[in-house]
C-alpha cells in the first residue's frame, strides 16, 4: 500500500479489512528527525548515522508545506509518520511499514542519474567537477528493482507489526558518482575542489534531491 496522508492510510485498511490478511505500508526514511534537521525543519545539529529504526522521528509534521501550492496540493497533507500510526494502530489488518530511501532506476521521474549522466555521456566532458562539502554527503538510496524485491519479503507473516529500513550501502556522494562512472565506462576523471560560491549554472551539480518516495 501506498499513501502519503494520514485519510490515505484509514482508506486503504479499511478498504482491504476482511480482504487482505497482510499490509505493506510503503513509508519513508523523512520520518526521521534527522531528516527534519537536514531539511531545514527541525531545530538541532546533524545527527549521526547510520539511524536504526528505533531512531528519533520528526516532531514537526508537513516538511513539505512550504513547498506546496497550497491545500489543495497533496505535498500540504503529506506526512508519512500519521500514515504509520494509521496503519500500524488498525490490528484488523497486520502491516509491516518499509521506510523508503531515495530510489533510483526505471521510471524514476525525478531522473535522479540524470546530472551526472548528461555531463558523463551527452556532453561527454572530461572531468565531473563536485565542492568538497557536496562530495561527502551521505545518503541511502535503492534501486527499485531491490525495492520491489523488499516489498515481496515483507508480505511474510514473520514480518507483521514490524518496521523496516531499507537502503543498498550507504556511500559519499563521490562514491556514488565514481560508481555511476565505473557502470558505464567513463573514462573521465573526478575532481574534487574548494567550495565555490557561485558556480557557473551548468556546474551546478551535487547530491541527489530528498524528496518524498511518491515522486518517483
């Protein structure tokens, strides 16, 4: 089950209540405070990682309110943490929550790759310059063929009531462009410089956007 609002969640369990004898509830890893912090909502420092599912959650709700065009905009009411609770409180229906990382791959229509593609393969450049703060951002991400491959274990009863994390091997974003770079073949080299304050607007290339799941 998909759902990004609280009414979502009470939809879908009651919709498959007397149907289904298990629920997957697809949530995501911006529950976190940690998140909150990163994003700008949350007061307090960093946190260290790696977060485990028992980690602190967010006690500001709607991160994305202010990016919204207004109520009657989904990303107003989005808030993954009262999903959770709408589902994992109905015991009519045993869920097991999966929170999400950022996923990559087919049909991802936030063309998470496509930064470090275009300048790896369109315009065939020779070096892929980052600053050094953007090249050791941290971040969990999947590809959603492992995705979905996470969905089909958790539909095991073994799983009911429990809260997962799911995440390939968390790399440094320099990491991960070495790999985006190893995966096809580019021959070019990876430069990494002294903060720059203002880029040249085709430079402008860094970490992946956090965004909520249903993006994709």
């Amino acid at each position: 089950m998909a759902a990004g609002t609280e009414p979502d969640g009470r939809i879908l369990t009651a919709a498959v209540r007397g149907i289904a004898r298990r629920g997957v509830v697809l949530s995501s890893m911006d529950v976190y405070q940690a998140y909150g912090r990163i994003h700008g909502t949350e007061p307090g420092p960093p946190q260290p990682t790696p977060l485990a599912e028992d980690s602190t959650l967010r006690s500001v709700w709607y991160p994305y309110r202010s990016e919204s065009d207004g109520e009657q905009d989904w990303l107003y009411h989005y808030e993954k943490i009262l999903v959770e609770r709408a589902v994992m409180n109905d015991a009519s229906v045993p869920s097991t929550v999966l929170r999400l990382p950022m996923a990559y791959g087919p049909g991802d229509y936030q063309h998470r790759l496509f930064s470090y593609l275009k300048r790896m393969v369109v315009d065939d450049r020779p070096m892929i310059i980052l600053d050094r703060p953007g090249s050791e951002w941290r971040a969990s991400r999947a590809d959603v063929a492992n995705v979905a491959h996470a969905v089909v274990l958790a539909v095991d009863k073994r799983a009911g009531g429990h809260i997962f994390n799911i995440s390939e091997s968390e790399y440094l974003e320099a990491e991960w462009v070495q790999q985006i770079a190893d995966a096809i073949g580019y021959e070019g080299r990876l430069v990494i410089v002294p903060p720059i304050i203002r880029w040249p607007a085709d430079f402008r290339i860094g970490p992946s956007t956090l965004r909520p799941f249903e993006h994709n």
